[in-house]
C-alpha cells in the first residue's frame, strides 16, 4: 500500500481534508491567512476565544490572528507561554488552565494554538481536558508543525523520562498554514522543519524524496512556490496515513521513523538542547543504517539519505549521551518509547525505498549501529 501519487504542480493555495467522518478537518494553506476573518469563518461560536501562543511568536502574529478573529468572537484573550521545548511540561500546562478559569471561559471556548509544535501540543492537550473537551485551532507558524505536529490531533507534554508520554488523540477544527510565517523562523528552525518532510520520502513517496532533493536550495531559500508544495504534499500523505489509522494501532506509526532514536536523544540530552527535527533528522540516519545492516534496503539507498539531511543542515552524527556505554543509554531511553512492548524496541525501518515497516532488531546489531553513528 502507498500513499496517492503527488501532483506536477501546486499552487502556493491549497486545502488537504483530513477524512475522519465526524471529526473531518480541514488544513489550508496559503499566505497572508492568519489576518484575514474569512479564515476563521465556520468554526464552532462562542463568547470567548483564547490564543495561546509564546514569548516568541506573540509578538511577532497575535494581534493580526486577534484582529481576524475579533469578527467571530466578542472577547479574545491571548496568553504568551514561555518558549522551549524545556517549557513542555505539567507546570506550563497549568498556565492555560489558570487563563481559562480567570476568564471565566466555558465548554464552548474556542483555543486557538499559535506557535511551534510545543504551543500546538500543549494547547491541544488542555483543549481536550478544559471541561473534558473544548473546541480548538492550530495555527503553526513553524516548518515542523506544519507538516507535522499540527496534523492528525496528537497532543501532550514531555515527561522527565519520555518524550510526549502525556497526552491524549484529539482532532482540531481546524489547521491554518500561513506560509508567510515561515519568513521569520531562524535557519536552524528552518531546518528542523526539513526533516520531517524529508522523512515521508522514504516511508511513502520516493517521487517527493527526488522532489525534495531537486529543490533543497529553494526551500532552504525559502521560496515560496517549493515551500507551498513541500507543505501541501506532506500534509496530504499524513492526511492519508491518519485517515486509515487515527489512533497509531498500525499504519500510523511509520510516521515515527527515525523517532524512537530521536526521542531517545533528546530525552538523554535534556529536552531543548536538540530540536525536535534535528533529532528526528540523526534518528533517520540511524534508522536508515539499522535497516541497511538488515538487508531491507540497500546501502547506498541509505547512504543518499543520510547525504540529504547532511544537506539541508541537520546533524548526522549522534551525541554521546553515556561517556560508559554510550549504545546502552540510547538502549535504556528507547525502551520507553511508547512503541515499546514488555520491553522489547520496536523501529520504524524501511524495507525498500518508499515503504516502511514495523521491526524488532538484534541487539547487538541495534548497539553496533549506534556505535557507528556517533560522535567519538
């Protein structure tokens, strides 16, 4: 099975339906949205709407979202969180719980997220908790949480020993992808966004892997037309992917490719010290080497995508997280991964290009990989 085939061409404006009958959303995408009233029309009313966004990004978009959504709503409160992944935490979380209460705000209060995974995730999370279920719209104004964590209603927060092992599913009403956001991400930033769109080239479509490696100069130049089709055909295969498997029970999970490495190293280096994406982006290499060491693809397949995430400015190197037994740290971290069963490590590997699979590894080959793709 694969994901439908992309299209020649597409336009900088778009609108990707994620198919989950009742919970059916929309994600457009387009620039200039996140000012315009037109963008919020349709969603559910109510007395009162909060923005929950950041220290960073607040002050950068939440008075023209406030403007637009001032035509809908007759109070709008904005609540500016503090930014880092550090900041994903139960005490971060509490602080939309205090606005929403100080507010009054009630069961039809809509929460609009304004920001970068975190912001989406945490708001999310509180979205689904508030009077066990209130309304909610992400707005990510980050490349990952385009193409990534806005879609698909994974919310949550970090834990000391896991990534995002809070949490709960909960589907927005909506995704709004401004792409004119992405203009003032830091390159870094930028980056970290690249390699989650990298990762659905070797999982679903290898026409976009080739896509991807054609037009790397321009999305690392920010060209709007590279981006607005990077964007529209990532979130259509994971619109595709959650539509058959909403709740991660089996399909979903190839979404995690290069994660359960990724998660480990950001767990062992203290969240906020990698970003997300540069992590998932080592994970990958890690991931792609394990599948080749397997014989389900070959090496030289790996190879060029291990030379993809070099090029677009993601680490192919992993840290050292245990000076001792570097591979039995990573080992450890892992076996908390929520894909983890009774202990045993299940990845998310490629067998053969533009297909992945979920696969338990030796090992002593899982350490010797590792061993390679790290730091000395």
């Amino acid at each position: 099975m694969s994901a439908p085939s992309s299209a020649a061409q597409l336009d900088s404006s778009a609108t990707v339906t994620i198919d989950l009958g009742v919970r059916s959303y929309d994600i457009a995408i387009g620039t200039g949205l996140i000012g315009r009233a037109a963008t919020f029309a349709g969603l559910p009313r109510a007395s009162q709407a909060l923005i929950v966004s950041n220290a960073t990004v607040a002050p950068l978009y939440a008075e023209r979202v406030r403007a637009a959504l001032a035509a809908h709503y007759p109070q709008v409160h904005l609540l500016a969180l503090p930014d880092g992944e550090a900041f994903k935490t139960w005490e971060t979380l509490q602080l939309i719980f205090d606005a929403l209460l100080t507010h009054g705000c009630d069961r039809k209060t809509v929460l609009f997220a304004l920001g970068g995974g975190v912001v989406g995730d945490m708001t999310g999370f509180a979205a689904a908790s508030f009077m066990r279920g209130v309304p909610f719209v992400q707005i990510p104004t980050t490349l990952l949480a385009q193409v990534d964590s806005s879609v698909g209603g994974k919310t949550g927060i970090n834990h000391p020993l896991g990534k995002n092992m809070v949490g709960a599913f909960y589907q927005p009403h909506r995704v709004v992808c401004d792409l004119e956001t992405l203009q003032t991400l830091p390159p870094r930033e930028l980056s970290a966004g690249l390699a989650e769109i990298i990762k659905y080239g070797p999982i679903a479509d290898t026409d976009f892997l080739a896509w991807i490696e054609a037009q790397l100069s321009n999305l690392l130049a920010r060209e709007p037309q590279a981006l607005a089709h990077a964007v529209r055909r990532s979130c259509e295969i994971k619109a595709w992917v959650v539509a058959q498997d909403e709740r991660e029970a089996g399909l979903r999970a190839i979404l995690n490719f290069g994660h359960t490495f990724g998660h480990a190293i950001e767990a062992g280096m203290g969240y906020g010290a990698w970003l997300h994406g540069e992590a998932v982006g080592c994970g990958m290499v890690m991931a792609a080497r394990l599948s080749a060491a397997l014989g389900m693809v070959e090496a030289a397949f790996a190879d060029r995508l291990v030379r993809l995430i070099a090029a677009a400015g993601l680490p192919v190197r992993g840290p050292l997280l245990d000076a001792g037994d570097n591979a039995g740290r990573y080992l450890e971290l892992m076996r908390l991964d929520k894909k983890a069963q009774a202990g045993a490590i299940t990845f998310v590997l490629i067998d053969g290009p533009g297909h992945a699979v979920m696969r338990e590894a030796p090992e002593a080959l899982v350490r010797s990989v590792i061993d390679a793709c790290c730091a000395a």
